[in-house]
C-alpha cells in the first residue's frame, strides 16, 4: 500500500509531490471534506505512514482529520502544507502534528522533511524501513536532510489550483451537504448589480444585503453578495458570519481557478453566497480594480446574479465595478447634500458612458415632516423615483441581530419597499410572495 497520502485543495501542489513519490503516493482530493472527515478516510490508503494535510484546508477542516486520522493509525506521521500566517502557532499548538512544511518548500526541502520524519518513525518503531523501500529517482536520492525545526523551511505563500480529475475508487456517495452550486440554466444570462451611494451613510449595504437575501428566495444558491467596500466594508458583521476567505483570496491568481474561488465563499444559511471585504484597510489595498473586475465576471460565470456593495463615491473600484454589471441601484436618503450629490454621481457616470441601462433610484430613510417629498427628491435628482424605502427602526433591530430585514420582520413598511425593489430585478419573487399567500389563505 502507498505509504504517503495527501489530502489537498491544489492540483499544482499535487503534481509537485506525486514527481516527488510517484507509485508511494495516495491523493485524496480535499473537497470530499465537503461531507466530513469521513469521506476522506474511506479514501485512504489501508495503512498509511505519513500523511500531507493541505493546502487550501481550513483550520477545522484539518483538525477533523488530524482527530479522525491519528485515531484509525496513532503511528501516522503528520504534516500540515500550509503557507505562513499570524494563526500558524494556534495551529501548532492545538494540533497533534510532527511538521510543518510550506507549499512553496522546494522540492530538495520536501524530500529531507519526508525522509527525516520516515526516520524518527522508525527509530521509535511506528513504522518498518521495508514500508519506505520504494525506490526514489537517483537525483531525490541525493538530496539533504534539513532540521525539521527550522522556521525558515517550514513557512511561506501559498498559489494554488483545484483539479477534481482524480482517479478514485467508486463507492456509495455520501450525503449531500445542505447547499450546492447549481448550474446556469442554458441561454439563462446572469444579471450583475451594482448597489451605489454618493456618500456613506446612504443605507447602501443593507440594501445589498436584502438585495441578495431576496434574490435568493428565487435563485436559492445561485446568488453572490460581493463586499467591495475594501477599507471598511462590513457585510459580514451585518450578517454575523465568520468567513474564511474575504475578497483578497478571491482575487488572487490561484483564484483564477473556479474551485479555488468557490473555497474563498461564505454560505449564508439564507441560501446566498458572500464575498467578504478585506480584513484590514492595509490588506483592501491589495486588490486592484483589474482583478475585482475579473472576480465579476467569473462569478457571473457562476451565478445567476451579483450583487455588488461598492464604495461610496466614484471611486477607480466602483467605476470598474460600473462597467462590469449589467443593473445598478442608486441610493440616497432624503437630504439635499446627499441627492445633489447623486445627481452628480449620475451626471458623470452618463458622460463617462458608464451609466447602466438597467438603473433604479431609490431614496432611502424617508420620513414625513422634514421639509422634503419623493416629489421634490425627484425634481433635484431630474428623474423618477422607483422605490421609497420608509425610515424604520425595524433596519437596526435586523442589523444587531445578524439578520436580513426582509427575513427578520417581513410586515415592516421597509421589508416590504425592499421586497418591491427586488420583484423590480426579478418579477417572479413578486409571483412566489403572491402564490404563498394564495396558499396561507
């Protein structure tokens, strides 16, 4: 039986170690781990030596296995592939694991981390020297052995591809998990929309979220909410979700690859997706408007609609992010600085050719007895209103709780101007809402 396994997200890294092994070498694609640990253990080898945990694992990903592996081969050597971070100490210390090594180790640091640990591993007679008498090519033969210690080995970035071609042995399959990816329907388009503000403060990112929580009622699965408020956007705070991976790693170049991406989203139970913001303003300057233009169009590839948060203002992020929809949402509150503001927003996105066919207006916060209508907002903004959305402290309650409004208190006035809002962009969550009724009656 193969001595070494791998349970990893990366073809490249795969193909690296597979020269490395050749015939010694048992690879168990890491997006069983959708189903559990278990998945991945009916995959491994009867009696493996030493097995390489990553890349593109998560924390709790790898701890279920490190649980599930040392409990079936307690003599199992481990090793976590796994590119230097500020968490990489938690992970040392809360995991039973005998190295650490980089993705990006050369292949002359692999083959001395793998030949050290096959030596401690027989020398306190958890393994035989036959179980690692495969021959080597000549030129891996020849290669020194390194402290397994050593910081510098053991650390650094990580690129890498997702390849599910992987021969592996038929069996019953598992249960599903509670969410999948569903295809585009052929000849189906996918709709992009940009939620956009003069200024902060406008209620932009709750219109996003609601936006994308009641697309979801008609496309459950195959709607993303993208953060790309890259200095302070906070969507994931608003929904109360703990992401993995934010917008940083889903522009990356190993991004590129639709399975990489899809591992850097996070599964709203509302049955949506989430791009989180960056962590850090530090981290947000990272992405470039090319590759968060690029990030559009392969979730476009992907689902049926997008939904962009962009940055208030004009900004080079917003503008490229303009260019790549198909819709736009306009939002200003009742106030003149702020409507006269998006009159100017709209003025320059029209001479700039960057202003979306597909366009609402939505004036936001309203309330009677400030001085303002919808008529007037209409008559300094020079065109219609489409949707009014009332002041209601149902929007904060909703917020503190981690929840879409329209899913938190569907008989508020504001619920209900944001479920008007997205029967605009798909008529037949108008439908769905009126054949419920029909049906409660």
């Amino acid at each position: 039986m193969p001595p070494f396994v791998l349970v990893s997200r990366s073809a490249e890294y795969e193909t690296r170690i597979r020269a490395l092994l050749g015939e010694r070498l048992a690879v168990v694609p890491g997006e069983f781990l959708t189903f559990g640990p278990e998945a991945v253990m009916s995959r491994v080898p009867e009696q493996p030596r030493i097995a390489l945990l990553g890349p593109v694992l998560n924390f709790e990903e790898t701890k279920g296995l490190v649980d599930a592996l040392t409990a079936k081969h307690p003599d199992l050597g481990l090793i976590v592939v796994r590119e230097q971070r500020s968490d990489l100490e938690d992970w040392v210390d809360e995991l039973a694991l005998h190295a650490v090594l980089s993705p990006e180790a050369t292949d002359d640091t692999t083959m001395a981390l793998l030949d050290r640990l096959a030596d401690w591993l027989i020398m306190n007679d958890r393994a035989g020297a036959h179980d690692f008498d495969a021959p080597l090519a000549p030129e891996i033969n020849q290669m020194p052995l390194v402290d397994l210690a050593d910081p510098d080995e053991s650390t650094g970035d990580v690129e890498v591809e997702v390849d599910l071609d992987v021969d592996v042995q038929p069996e019953p399959e598992p249960a599903v998990p509670g969410w999948e990816f569903p295809p585009l329907d052929s000849g189906q388009a996918a709709e992009a929309i940009a939620v956009v503000a003069p200024k902060g403060g406008q209620g932009k990112t709750t219109l996003a979220i609601n936006v994308a929580a009641g697309l979801a009622k008609v496309a459950p699965n195959s709607v993303v909410l993208i953060d790309s408020d890259l200095q302070f956007g906070d969507i994931t705070a608003a929904l109360d979700l703990a992401p993995e991976g934010t917008i940083v790693e889903a522009t990356s170049d190993a991004a590129i690859d639709e399975l990489i991406l899809k591992t850097t989203l996070t599964h709203h139970k509302g049955d949506f997706f989430v791009v989180a913001s960056a962590r850090s303003p530090e981290l947000g300057d990272s992405v470039s408007p090319e590759s968060l233009a690029r990030l559009i169009e392969q979730l476009r590839g992907i689902f049926r609609f997008v939904v962009i948060d962009t940055t208030p203002g004009l900004g080079e992020h917003s503008l490229v992010a303009l260019e790549h929809v198909t819709d736009a949402i306009f939002v200003s509150n009742l106030g003149v600085p702020a409507l006269r503001g998006l009159r100017t927003e709209l003025e320059m996105l029209r001479t700039l050719g960057l202003l979306p066919a597909n366009r609402r207006i939505v004036v936001n916060q309203t309330e009677k007895n400030v001085g303002l209508t919808v008529k007037d907002a209409e008559r300094i903004l020079g065109t219609p209103v489409d949707i009014e959305v009332p002041r209601s402290t149902a929007v904060l309650l909703a917020s503190n709780k981690g929840v879409p409004l329209i899913d938190d208190d569907p008989r508020d006035p504001a619920s209900r101007a944001l479920r008007a809002l997205v029967a605009q962009i798909a008529p037949e969550a108008a439908d769905a809402r009126a054949q419920k009724r029909r049906r409660s009656a």
